[in-house]
C-alpha cells in the first residue's frame, strides 16, 4: 500500500504542482511526516490508496492531453525545485523512471515473501 500510495504522490507532484503549477497539497506527507504514505493507519485501506492512484492517473492525462507539446515547459515552480521549470516530456520520462523503480521493488519485496525468481 505504501508503494502505491508514493507513486500516487508522484504523480500529484510532478503533474499537479511541479508542471501545472496547481495549489493543491499531499493527500499523505506532511512536512512532520514526510514518509506518510509508507505508513498506513489501520484506517486506511488498500483501495482507498489504488483509487487516489487512479484519480491521479486522470487528473494527469488530463494535463498531458491539454498541453501544447512535449516540450511546453511547466508553469509551476515549487521552492523545492529552487526555480526551475521542467519541459513536460522531462516529467513523463521521469514518471516512467520513477514508476519502473518502484515496480522493481514491489517485485523484491514479492520476491522475498515467496521465493521465486524470474528467470531470463
């Protein structure tokens, strides 16, 4: 639950506030709890995290599929980012990146609980 709550936080990050410059916050981290999401509450359920991952998948492709082109650059600027601004096609590849990962470590953790080993 942790992985898939992150990478909905990605995608609210990267799309929402880092490219399209929306005033929204993190639906789990805080700034006293930065790893949040990793840290389910017994009130939190699995679907609830794949739902808001979906919501951000929409709400993402909605950005993509308004912008002018691949090279528009962001119109947000977080602090955190120190005042750059990121062409979008620098945000989906880093998105693909990042989920790719994150997909790796969900396959070592599933690894670790089962024993069995892909083989090439």
């Amino acid at each position: 639950m942790g992985l898939i709550r992150h990478l909905a936080e990605g995608e609210r990050w990267w799309f929402r506030i880092a490219f399209a410059g929306e005033a929204v916050e993190s639906q789990w981290s805080t700034p006293e709890d930065p790893d949040r999401c990793f840290n389910p509450t017994s009130n939190d359920t699995l679907a609830q995290a794949i739902g808001a991952y979906r919501a951000e998948w929409a709400v993402a492709d909605e950005i993509v599929a308004t912008s002018r082109d691949l090279d528009q650059l962001s119109t947000g600027s977080p602090p955190e980012l120190g005042g750059l601004q990121f062409p979008l096609r620098w945000v989906l590849t880093h998105m693909i990146e990042e989920t790719a990962r994150h997909n790796g470590h969900a396959d070592l953790i599933r690894e670790a609980i089962d024993g069995r080993v892909a083989r090439a």
